[in-house]
C-alpha cells in the first residue's frame, strides 16, 4: 500500500532542507538505500526497530521494509489558486498525496531572507491555508452548480450530496478548512471524489532553532493555539540540526550528537512515523528464509484483506491465517518453539489484524 506525502510551505522555510534530511534517512540497523524517482520526489523507509529483531532471529536473505514516498513540491505564493507562480503545479502535485506536511518557519535569522521581510508563523500559514481554500472554494463552486438542478428535481442522492457540497462550501467561506468540518464518514466519502486539497490530514512542522528543539519558542506557542480546532498533528523539528544528523553514517556517533541535544531520535524518525499513524495504517510482517518484511496495512482490515496487500489471489483464495505476535516471535525466538508454546493461533476470514503481528496466510487459488 503506497503512501505519499507532499511537503508544503512558503519559500525560504526550510522545505527543500528538510526533504534533503528525509531522503537521507536510514533505519539504525541497517543500510536501506534512498531511492530517487524524480528529481522532487525521494521513497524512504518507516523506521521500526522490530524489523532488525525478527531479522537476527530468522536470518533471511534479505531485508524488506515499508516506505514512504515523500514529494517536494513547488513553493506556494500568493495567488497560486489562479496558477500565479508555480501555483498550478503545486495545485496539481497536492492533490495526488496522501497527507500534507506543513513546514512553517519558527525561527529568526537575519540571514535566512523570508519572502515577506518578516518572520510570522501565523500570517505563513494563513497565506498556504488561504491558497488551498480558495482552490477547494473553487471546485466546490463548479460542483454545486452542476448538481443543482437534479438535486431540486427530486434526486434523493443528488440532493444530499448538494446539501453537503454546499455546508462544506460555507465552512471554507469561514475560512475554515475541510478536516475541521464535522461530518459522518459516509458524508467524507462523498466529497472524497472531488480530491479537496484542505480535506486531507496534515502535520505541521514548525522549524526551529537548536536552542528550541526540545521546548518549541514563541513561534511555536502561537502555531499550537491557532491548530487547536484542527484535526491536525503537530512537530517541533529543527531541518539545520536534521541536515547534520544526516550526515553522520556512524552509529555511536549519531547517538552522541542527539545525546548532546537531549533527543531520544532524530526529528525526522519522529515524522515518518507520525505520518505513518496520521493515515491510521499499521504494519504486519512476513518472516521467512528467503526474506523478512513489513507490510503496510489499514487499522481494521481483517486477514483477507490483508492478504490482498500481498497479492489479490491471496485476499480471493484465503482459506486460513497463521497468527504469531510479535511479542510471542521475540520471546520464544522461533517459529517451531513459538507452535511448541501453543503461542501460534490459527485465525479465519473474520480476524482483525493487531500491529506487528507476524503473518503467514494460507490460500487456494
């Protein structure tokens, strides 16, 4: 299951920096390349440590993590929602990801130029909020008058997807963004096939300096009260101290340097995982001589659907499910001592996967 993130922000706000750290960043146990596509567009593992454990106890040929794809898209200016600057691309490019990384500056450096002459987090983010909304106005706009004439002839479903192109209409006009409305989500699952663009979940970033790396300043105390009726994540990263994180390849010094600035893991750990859980995805694994890896997987998919993600045979022909959790897999060290423990459970159709269950999926095709 592929994941995409676009990272978005004003010039100048260490965006391009912070996709420089991403793409540079490797799970601590291993040797995961970095994989370019496209000149903005960067594939990186999910850090998780679990991966390593089953890797020592099964010594698989290889090694297969999941990923993230993360896009570095075009800056925003004023004006972008009628294609000023690269606005139509940056248009276009958003409403193919997933979920929105949002960097916003929260430091003061006179030598870092903004492209407003001042540093303020709030006017930057109302500036990229503004943008968006006005697209989604726009396309809302379209929508509600082509649906407004078989809404008032009687359409029943018509007429209720009207109603809600016209609630979620007013709620931008409010300047509010379309997460922050609320909806049932078969009422979402309508408005999803007109991709709006503040619909989707988001992280915001807030760019700091070393000195607010732990506590966050200022900056960061006006972005925390101005999200609070947002349904939206929030971290505190510095993309300077990131860079030189990426740059050190040894182990032991790496966890010196974070030692030294009282971070448990490197800011972008922190991102890739939240940008992870901000999908409600989880992993299971498959351990095996030939490989170990992780699958990516909705929260709530039973075993079927969760063979699908392997292969579609799998989800069409499943007949049973081998079950051993991860926990139970580190303990008794082995699949055999794990059945010898009476830890391997046999489990059908109607079984909802747990994070980090270790699978093995029986099928006929």
């Amino acid at each position: 299951m592929a994941l995409k993130c676009g990272i978005v922000g004003l010039p100048n706000v260490g965006k391009s920096t912070l996709f420089n750290c991403l793409s540079n960043a490797k799970a601590q146990s291993a040797n995961f390349p970095f994989c370019t596509i496209e000149p903005n567009i960067g594939t990186i593992t999910v850090p998780d440590n679990r991966l390593s454990d089953l890797e020592k106890l099964v010594n698989p040929e290889k090694v297969i993590p999941t990923t993230i794809e993360i896009v570095d898209i075009a800056g925003l200016v004023k004006g972008a929602h009628k294609g000023e600057g690269l606005g139509n691309q940056f248009l276009a490019n958003i409403r193919e990801v997933d979920s929105i990384i949002h960097v916003i500056r929260c430091f003061d450096d006179d030598n870092v130029i903004h492209v407003d002459g001042k540093v303020d987090p709030v006017s930057d983010k109302e500036i990229i909020d503004l943008e968006l909304q006005l697209k989604d106005l726009e396309t809302l706009e379209k929508r509600i008058t082509s649906t407004e004439r078989k809404a008032k002839s009687g359409d029943k479903e018509a007429s209720r997807a009207y109603n809600l192109y016209v609630e979620a209409r007013d709620h931008l006009l409010k300047g509010k963004s379309i997460r922050s409305l609320d909806l049932e989500e078969s009422s979402f699952k309508i408005l999803d096939e007109l991709q709006l663009i503040t619909a989707k979940p988001v992280i915001y970033v807030c760019n700091v300096d070393e000195n607010s790396v732990n506590k966050g300043n200022n900056h960061v105390d006006m972005i925390k009260n101005l999200i609070s009726d947002e349904n939206a994540e929030i971290l505190i990263l510095g993309a300077a101290i990131e860079a030189d994180i990426a740059e050190l390849t040894d182990f032991e010094e790496r966890k010196m340097f974070l030692d030294d600035l009282e971070l448990d893991e490197p800011g972008v750990s922190k991102l890739i995982k939240k940008a992870y859980s901000l999908l409600n995805l989880q992993t299971y694994f498959t351990a095996g001589e030939k490989e170990v890896r992780a699958w990516t997987i909705k929260k709530g998919m039973t075993a079927p659907q969760a063979a699908g993600v392997i292969h579609t045979d799998f989800e069409k022909g499943f007949i049973k499910a081998e079950v051993i959790k991860f926990e139970d897999f580190l303990k008794y060290k082995s699949e055999i001592a794990v059945k010898e423990a009476g830890k391997l459970m046999i489990q059908g159709k109607e079984y909802i996967l747990s994070d980090g269950d270790v699978m093995h999926f029986r099928f006929n095709v």
